[in-house]
C-alpha cells in the first residue's frame, strides 16, 4: 500500500501527467490511422522515450498504447476500417451507426467504454495479477488449441447469412496463416518457389486488404463518400451524459465484455484482436434483440471498444510476472523494461515497487485522459473525414494504406498482397464469405496449428494420439466450451428452420 | 449491375479451387509442417463440397449485385495495381503524385466537370498530402520508401 501512494505521488506530477497526454494523442493519432497498429505506434515512439527516466518513458509508451487502441476505434467507426487489429468487432456496429448519421453516438459509446475498459483492466492487474498469472501458467499446448479452436466457434456467427460460408471463410483463412515457414516443422510451405513469401502473410496485411480495399472499390464503384454527405454527427440530439446512462444503466454487457477482456488478455499472444470479436459474439448472444447487431447496435460498440481497452493492462499480467507478452504491444513494454535493466518478476513488485505500480497507475491516468482527447479529437477526425470530397479521400486512404503496409516490412510484396487480398475479399463479399472469419482464421491458424502439433508430437507413443488434447480438466472444459459455442451458434438457425424463431418474433411485436 | 449466379455454388467452387491450388505442392513438405494445413485442407474440401450439394438441393442466394459503375469498379482496381507496380520503376514518390492526381480526376468526373482550373486548385492540396505523408515517414518514421528512378 506503501508503494502505491508512493508510486501516485510521483505520477501526480506536471511532468508525468503532461507525458501521458502527450503518450495518449500520439497513440490516438497514430492508432486511427488505418495500417498503422499499436505494436507500430509503440515501436515508432520507442526511440523518443531513451532518453526519459524509467518511469517517465514506461508511462509514455503506457499512454501511447492506451490511446492507439482506443484510436482504432475512430476509422473502424468512420469509414469502415479498423485502424488497429483490435477494432475489427468495432467496425460491425459502429459503421452502421455512423451510416444512420449516429457517428457521434458511437464515438461518445466507444470512448466511454474504452475508458471503462481501461480503468478496470488497471484494477484487474493491480488486484488479480499474481493469481492470474498463475492460472495463465496452466496454458499447454493442448488447451491453446482448445483456445483457437474456441476462438474459430465465432467464425460461424460472424458470417450472419450462412454457417457453411462462414467456415469456408474460416479455413481459408487458417490456410492463408500457414503460408510461410512452419512453426513447428520449419519447413517453407505453400510459396510456389517463391523465396520473399517465406516469411507468410502478415495479419496486419491482409487485414488492410480484407478490410479497407472493398470498402474503397465500393466508394469508387458507387461514386460516394465513406459516409453519407448530409450526415452530421447529431451531436445535439445525443448527450454524452445520456448515453453514459444507457451504457452504466444496463452494466451487464460491459461488465462481461471487460471480464471476458480480462480472461482472454491474460493468456498469452491472444491479443485485442480475438478480445474484442469473443466480448462482441458475447455481447450479442446474450442481447435480447440479437439481429439487431450489425446494423448499429451501441451495445455492439461497447463490447468491442471495453473490452480491448481492459486488455492493454489486462495482458500486462503474464507481461510483468513471467515475462510472457500477453500482446504482441507488450513485447516492446518488454524491452523498454529490460533496456532499463528491470527484469520481470517477483522483483517488479517488491524491489522496483513504485517503479511497476507508478506504470500500472499511469495507464489508468491515460485511460482517464482518452475522454477529453479522445472527444475533442474524435471531432476533429469525424470533421476531417465527412468534409473530404470521396475523389480526394479514395487516394488519400489507399495512399496511407500502401504507406502503412510497406513499412511493416519494407515490402512492396506485402503491398501486392494486400491488394490481391482486397480484390478477391471484394468479389468474395458479393458471394457471402465475409472478410471477419478469413481474418479470424487468420489470427488463430497459428496457435491452433502450434498447439494441435505439439500435443500430437508429445502423444506419438500414445495408442490414440489425438486424445491427448482432452488429457486434463482444463482441456476438457476448453473442449466442452467449443462445443457449447458451436451448439448455441446453431440452435437459432434450427429454431429458424422449424418455424419457431417467426412465432417468437410475432409475439415480440405484438406486445407493447 | 446484378449477375445470376447461384452464390452457394460459387462460394463452394472457390473453395475447391484454393484447396486444389495448396494441395499441388504439399508432397515436398515433411510430416510434421503438413498434419495441420492437410486436417484443414481436408476439412475445407468437405465443407465447399456440402456448399456445391445444398447449392443444387436448396440454394440460397441466386443473384450477385454489383452497387454503382462495374467500369469505373474495374479501373480503378486496375489504377490501384498499376500504382503498386510502377512504385518501384518511378519511385513512392512520383507515382504516387501521378495515381493521386489521376485518381482524383477520374472519380472526381462523376459528380462535376473536372477543368483545368479545377485540376489547378487542388494542385496544392494534393501536393501538401502526399508531401507530408511521404516525408513524415521518409524522415520521422525512418521508413526506406522506394526511391526508384527519381526520389
């Protein structure tokens, strides 16, 4: 206790509260700028930070974090595009409002819930971090399987028209993840001879191409804007006040959505990606009006936004106590902690004290700050992106994505790749595979391929080596949950079939 | 433009044919790079067969919509692969000038009569863009852009 009000008085300071806003509207710039993602905001900031205390640069790269996953949210919202991985659930719900002139309604939820997520992520980490962190431990080869498997139930409700489709979308998108060397057997696969496609498809890549090329063929194809000319963020008629009741007045969903945010961020190299889409699927499970997600549902929003807020400190958990990035941001926190020669552990809590707990609080400082930067900044890009002709903002977009995804990699392949993806995503849109489950499949392919070939290469002697994937309690849970998540994706559809769904929905309509 | 097309066939087709096109090469590779991409091949065949059957059985979608111009649709997916090709020939800098100002007038024609004097006035917006973006990560970002045969 000692050390955290030692750890807060040295955070309340001009400097430091001055460092994690400047922290938090680099990260919000960069963060809603589509291609550029959280790991690259961090990594581009990083050299800004070698001459600053310890303190002083973790509480700086802490606030760029924070507000880079919370800037993603603004072009996901905007113009269709996450700017970072993790705003892909964003997209689904917050498009649809900004294209019924709510944009303004989802910016204030997205930045509410972001605020939320991020204070109870701080809480979490302070209160759960050594329990938490050993129950992250327990994560075999076996139960990270179970973990994509789980992850890869979503595909089938996030393709809305067809289950069929939407793992046809899936597996494509598993494929997709295993070009390149392998991660386990080391060999190149699927490069047709072609030496640079060694090194695979990166996710940001064809999340760039997945996602924001379609939506520029359309704008071109339709010859109009992102959003609709006349719409205006309808700020008089939404309050933020009414709309932090209507989220703080039914809490469940962010409550769950921040406790699903917190359990996954603690596994490691799940990341706000797979956060957000579980606390999303969650959200509209559970929902009592569930067909209205996807077509501006704040609910939606929240979910997405609290969630992979709660995730930035959330997956500091393993980060700090074991040295494992629950994200791949945290591997950069990683270095900026060894350069200054702290060693996770332990010691981060005892010895360096309110060094750690001074981090821990700064990120809540900077989730604090996302409301007025995030507010004033969200009008000022909402202003940027409806007051741009669509001929000017066509090649602007496609002029920052081919920027953005050349310098992941300093690869033109990389580019020809995003574009190669972007087309087909387009074409294959028209047939019904959405572009979520390839991305989905994408982000999971790899750890499920790591954890199926590990358990069956430890189970070679085993009679039937694939039951070595249900050989604990954990595993067998992970595998009853994959079960239940694929049952309930398919109970709607058979209650659809024989008729009951309709009379359900009747009677909802009758009643007042 | 709208296209019949029967979308449970075509989505099951596109699925057989990105099957075939990584079953091809996967003999070379070892036991232990191949067991999980062949389990999913496996399962991705299955899965496009059962689309072609329900697609014969009870199909869903019969038509495909293209929203707006398919002409101007495919010039500018051609516009965008020919910027992505001559990047490396001219350089980041100078085609991506070229694609802006060319993109610009072509989608610009839609609405209004692109002019001269249009073209003139947003000379210096274009400019400015491209200018800034280009040396905030040539010089901030320390990203190596593709000089090519001029920048």
């Amino acid at each position: 206790m000692d050390m955290l009000l030692e750890a807060l008085a040295s955070l309340l300071t001009f400097e430091s509260v001055i460092t994690v806003l400047v922290g938090v509207s680099a990260g919000l710039f960069i963060g809603a700028m589509p291609g550029l993602t959280a790991t690259m905001a961090l990594a581009v900031l990083l050299p800004f930070t070698f001459s600053m205390e310890a303190l002083q640069g973790l509480i700086a790269l802490g606030g760029v974090y924070m507000g880079s996953i919370y800037g993603g949210a603004f072009t996901a919202i905007l113009i269709n595009t996450p700017g970072t991985p993790s705003s892909i659930a964003t997209t689904f719900d917050g498009y649809p409002m900004a294209r019924q002139g709510r944009a303004y309604e989802a910016i204030a939820a997205a930045t509410i819930a972001s605020v939320a997520g991020g204070i109870v992520g701080v809480i979490f980490l302070l209160v759960l971090a050594p329990p938490l962190a050993r129950w992250a431990v327990a994560f075999g080869p076996s139960e990270m399987f179970w973990v994509a498997m789980l992850g890869l139930t979503l595909v089938a409700s996030l393709s809305s028209d067809s289950l069929l489709k939407g793992l046809l979308g899936g597996c494509i998108g598993i494929l997709l993840s295993t070009i390149g060397v392998s991660p386990v057997g080391g060999e190149s696969r699927f490069i047709f001879g072609y030496p640079p496609l060694q090194g695979g498809i990166e996710l940001i890549v064809a999340l760039i191409g997945l996602f924001v090329i379609p939506e520029l063929l359309t704008m071109a194809a339709e010859g109009r804007g992102a959003l609709p000319g006349q719409t205006e963020l309808r700020k008089k008629e939404v309050s933020i006040l009414s709309i932090a009741r209507r989220i703080f007045g039914k809490p469940v969903n962010l409550i769950r959505s921040c406790l699903i945010g917190q359990i996954i961020a603690i596994i490691p190299g799940a990341g706000g990606n797979v956060t957000s889409l579980v606390a999303y699927n969650e959200a509209r499970r559970f929902s009592r009006d569930p067909k209205s997600f996807g077509k501006g549902n704040v609910d939606g929003v929240v979910a997405s936004e609290s969630s992979n807020n709660v995730m930035v400190a959330g997956s500091m958990v393993p980060l700090l106590t074991l040295g494992i990035p629950g994200a791949p941001p945290d591997a950069i926190i990683l270095g900026v902690l060894l350069m200054h020669g702290l060693r996770p552990g332990l010691d981060l809590f005892t010895e360096s004290g309110v060094l750690t707990n001074g981090f821990i609080l700064s990120m809540g400082m900077a989730a604090l700050l996302l409301l007025p930067v995030g507010l004033l900044g969200g009008r000022l890009i909402h202003r940027v992106v409806i007051r741009t002709p669509y001929y000017f903002l066509v090649p602007s977009i496609a002029m920052v994505t081919i920027l953005g995804t050349f310098a992941l990699r300093n690869s033109l392949l990389d580019v020809g790749i995003m574009l190669i993806l972007g087309t087909a995503g387009y074409f294959l849109r028209l047939i019904g595979i959405q572009p979520a489950p390839i991305v989905l499949g994408l982000i999971l392919g790899g750890i499920a391929e790591e954890g199926y070939v590990q358990t069956l290469m430890a189970a070679v002697v085993d009679p039937i080596p694939w039951l070595r994937l249900l050989h604990n309690p954990l595993s067998m849970v992970l595998a009853g949950m994959v079960v239940l998540g694929a049952a309930t994706t398919l109970v709607p559809m058979w209650l659809a079939r024989k008729g009951l769904l309709d009379r359900v929905d009747e009677d909802d309509g009758r009643s007042p | 433009m709208i296209l019949r097309l029967n979308t449970d066939i075509a989505a099951g087709t596109v699925g057989l044919v990105f099957a075939a096109v990584l079953w091809l090469p996967r003999e070379e590779i070892g036991r232990l790079s191949i067991i999980f991409p062949r389990a999913i091949l496996v399962l991705l065949c299955l899965i496009a067969v059962a689309l072609i059957v329900k697609g014969v059985i009870r199909p869903g979608g019969r038509q495909v919509e293209i929203t707006g111009s398919p002409r101007r649709l495919f010039t500018v997916i051609a516009g965008f692969f020919l910027w992505w090709g001559l990047v490396e020939v001219l350089g980041f800098l100078v085609t991506t000038l070229v694609a802006f100002f060319a993109l610009t007038w072509y989608l610009a024609r839609v609405e209004t009569r692109v002019t001269w004097q249009r073209l003139l006035k947003w000379t210096p917006v274009i400019l400015g863009l491209v200018i800034v973006f280009y040396l905030t990560f040539k010089e901030v970002l320390n990203v190596r852009l593709p000089t090519g045969l001029f920048f």
